[in-house]
C-alpha cells in the first residue's frame, strides 16, 4: 500500500532549450511542482540525466567524443559504470535560442554529501561508481530546476546513464536508490517522451525561432508510442507492474521510430525502480501536461504519487 507522506517522482521531458524559453503550460506545471516541493520542504532533489547524441557531433568531428560522453551533452558513463556529479560550482550550458537574461542570475546548487551518500548506496549494491568533480550543469538538468526553482533551488544530486543503455540497469540505479524518497528526496527523471532528432522538423525552431510550429500532425507511430507509454504509467501507477511494463515497451513496434536512440527513454526505467515495488501499488499515475515541439517530438510532464496533503489548524 502506497505511502501517503512520500514525495512523488517525476519523469519529465526536458524538451529543447527553446521550452524553458518561451512561456507555456509546461513552464507553468515546473513552477508548480517546484512551488509544492518547497511547500513539502523536500530534502533535496536528485536528477537522472541522459546523453543526447546530435549534441556530440561536433566533439566526434573534433575527435573529442570520448571526453564529450564522458563530461556531458546530456551524460553517461562508459562502459558499466555510473559517474555521480561533484563538481562544487558548476557552471552552466549556454542555452542556444534563449536570451541569457532569461537564466543568468540562476544559481546552481549542488548537493555534495548526498552525492557521497548515493555514490556509496549504489557501491554497495554492486555498482561501478565514480565522482565527477568536473561535470558542468546542462540543458536536461538546470532549465527545468531553473522554471521550478526560479527564487531558490534546494540542492540537487545528479546522477548520469550508462553508456551501454541496458534497461534492467538503469531501473536498478532507481531501486537502490528509492529509500532516500522516504527521507524527503524529490526524484526527477529527466528525458523525453517522444524523442528521435532524425525525424523532427527543424525548420520552424532554425529560421523562425518557433519550436512550436506544427506543419504537419506527429506521425502515426510516434502517436502510437506516445500513447502507449501513456498506458504503461497511468494504468499501472507504481508497483512491480510498471517495472515489467515500461521496459517491455523497448520491445514496441515503434520504439525506435519514437527513440532513434534510448537515452531519452531510460530515464523512464530509472522511476519505474523508484516506484516499482509492491508497497508502491497505489501511487497513481499521472500525464499531467505535454507539448509537441520540433512538430515530432512529445514533451511528456508525468507524475507517480501525490504531495500529500496537508491540514493546517489555527489556534485556537
């Protein structure tokens, strides 16, 4: 039976630069979980990140690729390690297609003893762990704690993929680390719901600056996967249904039409093993808003579980 005190755990799309940009529903949505997260006086906030490959190009053209997935553009870690950021002031990713007035003045915050925390919890269980002290802040990270956080942001651990993107894995990062969400920790998997840059319109965002623009409806497959994923967390809510659930999704006709590669998707495994045990049935799933930018690709906002709600009593 699902805990009523317990933070929910958000599996967010963090979209392109341009959504944490322009205004919009879902910049609304971040704000109000941000706003409900410091209301519940959350801990802190821990972030699985990804790697988006057509970020490499030019370090792969510049033979730097080993050092770019490394370090960042989103993250991942070679190998069969995990990489845990602990860089004590981080810098942040220039924003392409943002005004630099829009996030200059935010301050990251990293939480460096609970990255030491996490860094030994996923050791003990086996795990090939190594500090970054040199990771930098990026576009699937600091944008949406920008919109959720814009006047204080509490401190935050981030977390990379793996680099041989194996889903039982990366759902394991979540099971090892989900008793930290009963001590008050807000869980973000930060990716995308529908996302394969070979198939987007670019137009619209490169000569227009409108990430917005909709010059034809989101394929059928796309629209497919969308829906299917949809399914998978909001039929099944939290429980060990939902583990089996979204991994099985890699196995969907259209997976790869809706993921030209998977590092938009494991975050989705990673929450599935914050939420996917048994005491977890009940916390509900839910799709909370979306957006399609880039005319394909789906900016799924999810939520598993609720903040709880709280009553207060005036003296008398």
């Amino acid at each position: 039976m699902a805990s009523i005190d317990l933070p929910p755990v958000l599996a967010l799309s963090h979209g392109t630069p341009m959504l944490t940009g322009e205004k919009s529903h879902i910049r609304d949505y971040w704000r109000r979980q941000g706003d409900k997260a410091l209301e519940y006086g959350v801990k802190g906030v821990i972030i699985v990140v990804c790697i988006d490959i057509a970020h490499d190009m030019e370090n792969f053209r510049n033979r730097k690729l080993t050092r770019q997935l490394e370090q960042g553009a989103h993250w991942n870690a070679e190998g069969r390690k995990v990489k845990i950021a602990t860089n004590p002031s981080p810098q942040k990713e220039k924003l392409g297609y943002v005004k630099n007035s829009e996030y200059s003045d935010f301050k990251p915050h990293p939480d460096l003893k609970t990255a030491e925390r996490c860094l030994q919890m996923l050791q003990a269980a086996g795990f090939e762990v190594e500090a970054d002290p040199k990771f930098n802040w990026l576009i699937d990270t600091f944008p949406m704690l920008l919109r959720m956080f814009p006047d204080r942001c509490p401190p935050v651990t981030i977390i990379s993929q793996n680099s041989h993107y194996d889903p039982y894995f990366h759902v394991e990062i979540g099971r090892t680390l989900r008793p930290l969400r009963k001590e008050g920790y807000l869980f973000i998997g930060s990716g995308g719901g529908v996302h394969n840059l070979y198939r987007v319109d670019w137009s619209g965002m490169l000569l227009w600056r409108d990430n917005w623009a909709q010059r034809a409806p989101p394929s059928g497959p796309h629209l497919e996967f969308r829906q299917a994923l949809e399914d998978v967390i909001c039929k099944n809510g939290g429980g060990p249904d939902l583990k089996r659930a979204i991994v099985r999704l890699i196995k969907h006709p259209y997976y790869r039409v809706a993921h030209g590669t998977d590092e938009h998707f494991l975050p989705f495994c990673f929450v599935a093993g914050l939420v996917g045990e048994e005491e977890d049935r009940g916390e509900k799933g839910v799709l909370a808003c979306e957006v399609w930018e880039l005319g394909q690709q789906a900016e799924t906002q999810f939520s598993i579980g609720d903040w709880p709600c709280r009553s207060y009593v005036a003296p008398l």
